[in-house]
C-alpha cells in the first residue's frame, strides 16, 4: 500500500512539473522566415525540449514566418502547424510530433533514440575552427560550428558524426550515448619538404629518390620578381648556375645543373623543362651580339627565352633533377638535367580572388672612373695637364634609373567535380638604358574536371602572351660613341 501510494504521488509530480515547465518555458526568435526544421532546432537549443517525430510525417523544409518575443514554445507550435495536419503532444520535456491518425506510441521508439548533441572543434593549438561542417553519417543532418566553434546536433543518440574541413585530417565520431563532445582536428600531415615530384610527375619521399633532386616552392620565385622568371631561381638551388644574358630586360638565361657538357659553339647546356608533363627546350647557346643574324631569334638580338614567357605567379612548385639516371625517362634530350615545373589549379571548396604589385628599381652603380685632367696632343699622345678641362660624365648621363612593374590578378576556385584557374599579369619596364623598354602581358586559364566517378579526369590548360621587347642594337657601340666624340679618355 505504502509503495503504491508513493508511485502515484510521484507520477502526480512528474506531470505537475511537465505541465509547470510548459508553461514557463519560452523562446525569442527575430522576425524572419525559417524552415520548420530550423525552427525546431531553435527552440531546442533555447530550452530542454526535444523534439521526436517521422521524417516522413513531418515537412521540416516547409517555410514558415516566425516572430517570437518571449513567446510561450506551446503558443509557437500553435502558429507553426495552424492549417496543417500535424499536431504536437507535450510529454514532461519531450514534444512528440504526429499526423492525425498517427498514435503517440509509432514515434515513442524514435523517442528513446535521439539525444542533443553539444560540442567544440578546435584545431591542434586549440583555436576555435570557424564553419567547420558536423554531419551525421548517411543522412543530411548537420550543422556548422559558429565563432566559437561551438555546435549544437539532434541526432539518433547511436550516431555517427563526420567532421571533414579543408586542411584538415576528417574526424569520425560515434556517439555510444554521448551528448557533450570536445573535437581536436590536426593539420594534414602532407608537406612539400618531406615529399619531392620525381620524373613523368610521381611524388616520392624526398629520401627515397637514389638520385640527387630538389624542390622549390612558387613563393621563392615570387619575393624578388624578375621579367624572366627563371633568374629568380639563383642561389636558390645548389649545383644550378644560372647567367643572364647581357640584352637587358627580358633576355635570355643560360641554366647549368653541374657544370657544362659541351664546349661547341653551337652546343647546349640548357636542362629540360617539363612543365605539367609536357617537354619544352630552352637552347640558347650565344650572347645577342655574339654573332650578326646568330641563332638567337636572329637579328642580333635577344628577345628572351622560351621559360621567359612564364609568369611565377602561376607556378605551384619546381623541382631540379639532376644527373642522367634521374632524367632517364625524358631521354637524350634530358643528359643537362631535367627543371619540372607544376603550375597552379583550383582547389575544390575554395574561393579566392588574388591581387599583388611589384616594382623593382635598377641603378648602375659599378662604372668606370674617367680623367678629366689631361687633354689631347695629336692623334696618340696625352697633352698637358690642365685644370680647366670640363668633366663631361658621359657615362653616368648615359645611364639613368630602371623601373620594372609587375602587377597580377588571379581568380582560383572549385568545387568537388571541377575547378578553374584564372590569371592576368601585365609587366611595364624600362631598362638603365632608355632605348631598353619591355611591355609584357600574361594570361593563364586553366580548367579541371573529374568525370564518371573519377575514372576519367580532364585537364586544359591555356597560357597566351604577348610581349614587346625594345633594345639597344649594340650596346658596346652606343657605350662607345659619346666618349669618343668629348675626347673623354679613360684612366686605366
């Protein structure tokens, strides 16, 4: 008698307290228009409620207008579901939601199974990771993490939440009853110091390789900007000589891996560059003036190199193979050393729009030192000394300042099945000698796309340019003429 008397008293209790929560329990939600689904989620994240019902019973995407100013949660229902055939059964802190002709009880099972989860995801120094998508397993149930990167999830309590973000190893999580979670997420381990691209492509371990290879990034190429790309590689790498050409802007580069092979005029020394896995020659075996209408571009001229017409910007990495075992598979054409260049691609699940500025100022600063004391006596002999010559500087008027800027625009973005590539860079330069002008522009449209489930991958890629290269036709000569014509020997 005593232990019946004392269930009913406590079940008496339980539903004053139900009914006593219910009518207390309140939620605020600004004037806005909301998915059903949305709306619940609020109101179980503003109050101890939880929410059960039939996926299929209920509509949770129907849109509704929602205004609640410290409004009761049974009173918001009400507006919620008014028209419609869904009603709601308030049990102490649960809301069992059914279709008319539906019983309480078809749900109860799924009543018992669904808990709210709460949680944080943090990356490995503990920092908050903003939007990172919480997700549980073979449904489209999930939310994001907030500022915080705090979350709160209804889900079946014997769930399986999935936590995937870029740059980010994805975290798998099984609930097992849980409903307060602290997510660590690490950093991928992949790194561009520990992993190398070898010949046709294929990345290996940087110790594996038996030969000697070395890798770049983009951004080495890129501190110090050049109009011929490859001249911002020197010192970079070791056993790799690089020597400008002497045209000025815009001229040819002469590369070396270990020393040169062929001591012919017409002998190259030049590596391969292999750039997204297609073979370019770069030979250049002589200097602009070297010869009169010469193998380079002819005309006794230098208008720059094949490699030159890259914009570093667009480069992702660079790797240098040197010797002939390492650049067996390119063939004969590879005995210098072969220079594989990866260009840059979208990224599926990222946006971004880039804009940079360079410029660079180029001064003379090492000329010769010229007498002014001594006129002329004849044709071959040195007059008296005299202090009243007039100290013509011919050489300092000849030179002046170089300015080289280079502005680029880039656009990268991508998505799971296809990612585009953008890129504009324009370079305006004028040389220490004024006759040396360069105007060039650079555009890069590239274009990725898996298909039939990854079996059948695309890549295009489009790089037009075009440059105008203006040059002293002789250097020497124009070096030459004003001194002679002022009698302006020099001292040595």
């Amino acid at each position: 008698m005593k232990i019946t008397l004392f269930l009913l008293l406590f079940v008496a209790f339980q539903a004053y307290c139900g009914n006593s929560y219910s009518q207390n329990a309140k939620v605020n939600i600004p004037n806005s228009q909301m998915r059903v689904g949305q709306v619940l989620a609020k109101i179980e994240s503003q109050t101890d409620y939880l929410f059960v019902y039939n996926r299929k019973s209920v509509d949770v995407r129907r849109t509704v207008n929602v205004n609640a100013d410290n409004k009761a949660v049974s009173e918001l229902l009400d507006e919620m579901f008014n028209g419609t055939n869904i009603r709601y059964v308030m049990e102490g802190k649960n809301i069992a939601l059914t279709k008319n002709g539906e019983s309480v009880e078809s749900v109860a099972g799924v009543q018992q199974e669904r808990v709210t989860v709460k949680g944080v995801v943090t990356d490995s120094k503990g920092e908050p990771i903003i939007g990172a998508n919480i997700l549980e397993r073979g449904t489209t149930n999930g939310v994001i993490t907030n500022l915080d990167g705090e979350f709160t999830l209804s889900t079946p309590s014997d769930a399986t939440l999935v936590i995937p973000y870029i740059g980010y190893e994805p975290v798998t999580v099984a609930l097992n009853g849980k409903t307060s979670l602290n997510i660590q997420m690490k950093e991928e381990a992949l790194a561009l110091e520990t992993v190398v691209v070898t010949a046709m492509g294929i990345k290996k371990k940087e110790a594996s390789p038996t030969y000697s290879t070395q890798q770049v990034g983009g951004d080495e190429l890129t501190r110090a900007k050049d109009p011929n790309m490859i001249n911002a590689l020197a010192g970079k790498t070791a056993g790799v000589s690089i020597t400008r050409n002497s045209s000025g802007l815009g001229g040819s580069a002469k590369v070396s891996i270990r020393g040169i092979r062929s001591a012919n005029a017409d002998g190259n020394n030049q590596p391969l560059y292999v750039i997204d896995g297609v073979p370019m020659l770069n030979s250049v075996s002589e200097q602009a003036f070297s010869a009169m209408g010469g193998n380079n571009d002819a005309g006794n001229r230098d208008s720059g190199d094949g490699i030159s017409n890259l914009n570093p910007d667009d480069i992702e990495s660079m790797s240098i193979l040197k010797g002939a075992s390492a650049a067996a598979l390119y063939g004969s054409q590879a005995a210098n050393g072969v220079i594989l260049i990866t260009t840059k691609k979208g990224k599926a699940g990222m946006q971004r729009i880039t804009f940079s500025s360079n410029l660079t100022v180029d001064h003379a600063i090492c000329l010769p030192e010229f007498q002014d004391r001594y006129g002329a006596s004849g044709a071959t002999s040195w007059g008296a000394e005299s202090n009243s010559m007039k100290a013509y500087d011919n050489v300092g008027d000849y030179f002046s300042n170089g300015v080289t800027a280079i502005n680029l625009l880039s656009i990268m973005t991508g998505k799971e099945k296809m990612q585009t590539y953008f890129s504009y860079a324009n370079t305006t330069a004028k040389g220490i000698v004024d006759v040396n002008k360069l105007q060039k522009h650079n555009m890069t449209f590239r274009e990725t796309a898996s298909l039939f489930n990854d079996r059948l991958t695309l890549d295009a890629n489009v790089k037009p340019d075009d440059t105008e290269n203006q040059e002293p036709s002789d250097f020497r000569w124009l070096l030459h003429e004003p001194i002679g014509r002022f009698v302006h020997f020099p001292a040595w």
